[in-house]
C-alpha cells in the first residue's frame, strides 16, 4: 500500500457518499466522515510508505485531493471522529454497497473488506465509556438522530458519560446545534448531575430550547462542503443583504481609487466555527486589506465587535509583513436611517483619516448609496 493508493480510496468514497445526497444527507455525510477517518488511522498504522509523510501526511492528502470539504482541517476532524466514535462501524458498513467494500479490501489490502473490519474496530475506548454509549445510544441512532455538526460539538467532550448525557438530551430534545452548545456552556449536564431527580431539571431545562427546524439540516458548513455548494448561499443573511452586498461590491469598484476586489462572502474559522465577511478588498495604494460588513439592521455594538473580530483575524492570518493594518468598514441600515462606521484596527486615528480621505469613499457617498439602493428593493 502506498498513498496513491490512500488517495484513490478517498476520492472513490467521497464520490459515492456525493451520489447519494439525495436520500439522506447528514447520515451519507456522516458515514464518508467516519470511514475518512478510518482509512487515515489505518494508513497510520499500517501503510508502506507512512513514514516518508509522517507529521505532513493530512497535508499532502488535502493538496493531492484539493477537493472541497476534504482540507487538512477537516481530514483531522475526520481522524478524530472516527478515535471517538469507533462503535459507530456497523451502521456505516451497512450503508456500504459491496462493491466499495470490495474495492477498498484491494486497495488497502487489509485481508478482508472493510463490511467485515469494520464490524471489528479496534478498542481505542474504556470498557465503561463503551459500555456507555451501547446502553444509552446506539450507533444507529448517532448517525440517523444527529447531524455531523452535532457530533463535531460532542467530540469536543472528554468525559464520555458527560458526552452520553449530551447525546441523551440532543436526540431527546431535538436540539439545534446552537441550543446543543448554549447547554454545554450553561453546564446543563453538570448540574443535572448533582440534582437529586436529573430527568425533572433536564425537563425543565428543555422547555426553553431552541428546537431543530428542518432547514436547519442543510444549513451548515459541512454539508454545503459534501454538496459541493458556493460559500455566499451560507453566508448570506437575507435576500435583501445578499442583493445589497452585490450592488457594493460594485459600487466600490466603479469609485475607483485603488480597490482590488478579493472576496465576497469570505469564510474563516476562528475556534472551530465558521464566519463569513461579505465584502474583502485589497487596496493597493493604502498597502491594506479592507473589510466590509453589512447589517440589515439598526447598529449595535455586538456589529461593531464581529467587525473587529475580522480585522484581528486578518492581522493574525493574512497581513504580509509589508502591508498595513486592515481597515474595516461597517455599514448599518434601519428603516429611517444609515450608519457607516471605519474601524481603524489600530491604526494612529490622525493618520487614518488623513489618507482615508482621499483614497476611501466618504461617509455620505455610502449613505447615499444605502438610502439609493434600499429605494429599488
């Protein structure tokens, strides 16, 4: 076995789960994440040639495949899925046709196809965390009852009776993915732990839960990755800030002055979640990157904050040493009224507004295009 061969394997598998999208979604998302991630650990384990990649072999993967949804970050989440949810090997080889399972005995020569190995996985949990999971939830149910983005967020959990209960209250509650963190923060489970009836207070903390809507299966990174769809369809709030994003983009680029567009709708991670920046341009004669954010909304601050939140990711991860700080441009629109903020993102104030003067469209030329543009919607 070589990693010509591990690649040809996750293509074929990620080809097929693709095909059968149509059927159900998240349990095809799930099922390609898991058994990704079992051919990575198998590889580890056992492949020719592993050590000629060691510490760089998600990367080498990522960029031989160069595949949506399949980047080193998402290959490592996919390792990890698979090392804490190795139970799981009975329903995802049941959603295996046998011809996958025989091609991928031939490619990974592991003596037996992955139907039969993969009812076998190998013991990489406590007997009590097994034990565990076999009592209260099945495989069956993790995959059909949970989406991926909810087992991203159990993964997250060390303690595996503190991931049972989680699981427990999910599939019972019919948790969001939102509400499912909102219950981890708020300590749910260790506080039910304590209560001398934990079914009444888990009970009582469900009444207030965001339950799960259907479109909300569908709405999430991972599955826009698996489907192959374009980042805007996520990130876009509404159909109104879609179109007036569009017509920004636009607008900036007819004022001239030295923008040079790079973005819309560009998605970053920060601490595992996904965020998207609706407009990013470079701007040669500043020297910077220039962040845009618009809300459909009155301003707030929480608005203000998001947009900083932006800046301090491109100082961190995109600034080359010779540019600038970024600038950020927030633009709010109400029913009676606009507002334009410029975050200076560090930048000395008397030199910012020196420059951004003459090269930056004014305040009221983004005013007016708002009040302009909102006339024809």
């Amino acid at each position: 076995m070589d990693i010509g061969l591990l690649i040809s394997q996750i293509k074929q598998t990620d080809d097929f789960f693709k095909s059968k999208v149509s059927r159900t979604i998240d349990q095809f998302l799930t099922a390609r994440n898991w058994l990704i991630g079992y051919y990575i650990v198998e590889y580890e384990q056992n492949g020719e040639d592993r050590a000629e990649y060691g510490s760089s072999l998600l990367q080498n993967i990522a960029k031989q495949l160069n595949t949506k949804g399949l980047s080193n970050t998402n290959l490592k989440l996919f390792k990890q899925f698979y090392l804490v949810y190795p139970q799981i090997s009975q329903t995802v080889s049941d959603l295996l046709p046998s011809d996958i399972g025989q091609t991928a005995s031939d490619l990974l020569k592991i003596g037996q196809s992955p139907s039969d190995q993969l009812r076998k996985p190998k013991k990489l949990q406590t007997a009590s965390s097994e034990s565990i999971q076999k009592q209260f939830v099945t495989s069956e149910q993790l995959i059909s009852k949970l989406s991926f983005s909810h087992l991203v967020e159990l993964m997250k959990i060390d303690d595996p009776i503190k991931r049972s209960y989680y699981e427990i209250e999910t599939i019972k509650g019919v948790w969001s993915v939102r509400e499912l963190k909102r219950q981890i923060n708020s300590l749910n489970f260790e506080r039910s732990a304590v209560a001398k009836d934990p079914s009444l207070l888990s009970t009582k903390l469900g009444q207030n839960s965001e339950k799960l809507h259907p479109k909300q299966i569908i709405k999430t990174p991972y599955v826009f990755d698996f489907l192959g769809l374009p980042d805007d369809i996520l990130g876009s709030e509404s159909a109104l800030q879609h179109a007036l994003v569009s017509e920004l983009k636009t607008f900036i680029l007819e004022m001239g002055h030295g923008f040079c567009f790079e973005a819309q709708q560009k998605r970053i991670i920060i601490g595992g979640e996904y965020y998207f920046i609706d407009l990013v341009f470079y701007h040669r004669i500043l020297k910077c990157h220039v962040i845009i954010e618009l809300k459909v909304e009155e301003f707030s601050h929480a608005n203000a904050g998001q947009l900083n939140t932006y800046i301090q990711y491109y100082k961190a991860n995109e600034q080359l040493d010779d540019d600038n700080l970024p600038i950020g441009i927030l633009l709010c629109t109400s029913k009676n009224e606009e507002l334009v903020e410029y975050a200076l993102g560090g930048m000395d104030e008397n030199l910012f507004v020196s420059q951004y003067k003459t090269v930056l469209p004014s305040i009221e030329e983004l005013k007016k295009f708002l009040q302009e543009e909102k006339k024809k919607l």
